[in-house]
C-alpha cells in the first residue's frame, strides 16, 4: 500500500546513515521533501523504527545536509527512511536541492507549501 505523500525523484549523491556507532556509506537512491531511499556496499543493520542521522552530499563544494531518519524499510543493503527532524537551514536546503532536479516543480511547489503550512500549524500549538 502507497504511503508517501510527497513524490520522489530519482537522485544519486554519495550519503552517510549513523545509527550508534555505525557508520554506513552509501548513495541516495532517491529522495523527497520527506524521505529517502539509501543502498550502501554493506548490509544495512537498522531496525525498522529507529532513527538515525542521515548526512547527504549533494556537492563536494557545500556542507552537507543533515537529517534525523526514522527506518521504514529495510532490505539487506538498502533503506527506505522518512525524515523526522533537520538541521538548522537542511530542510530549506533540502527543498532548493529537489528544486534543481524534479521533473515536477509545480506538484512540489505544492508539497513545499503543505510543509510550512503544517510548520505553521505546529509553531501556533
């Protein structure tokens, strides 16, 4: 059954998963405003449930984009995760980097403007 609420696009950029004192290294399969599919060389060894710090390198020249992830799949060397919290400017950053690549600007538009609406909502509580 479909869950995803936000399209996702087809990227690849090199990506860490920290989860304890594990570091795995991989490359976005693809991504949106809300999750990620990740694969990495190795067997991934994260529960579905926990979280873990997912660092993106888009560019060697900017900072990378760092995420909290919660495991939504997991499938020997390959994750589904859906972001749980950002960094600082990463989700706005997030939206710029989907911005350059999606085939969709008008449907993610709209998915940007959902996100500060529910950020909206959620300052106001």
């Amino acid at each position: 059954m479909e869950q995803r609420r936000f399209h996702r696009v087809t990227f690849s950029a090199p990506s860490d998963l920290i989860h304890q004192d594990m570091t795995y290294r991989g490359r976005l399969d693809n991504i949106s405003l809300r999750g990620a599919m990740v694969s990495a060389d190795e067997c991934i060894m994260i529960p579905p449930g926990d979280t873990c710090t997912l660092s993106i390198r888009p560019d060697e020249k900017a900072p990378p984009i760092i995420l909290t992830a919660e495991i939504v799949h997991c499938f020997f060397s390959m994750v589904g995760v859906k972001f749980v919290a950002f960094s600082e400017d990463a989700e706005q950053r997030l939206f710029e980097l989907i911005k350059t690549i999606t085939p969709e600007p008008d449907r993610l538009r709209n998915e940007w403007e959902v996100v500060l609406a529910h950020r909206a909502g959620q300052q106001e509580g």
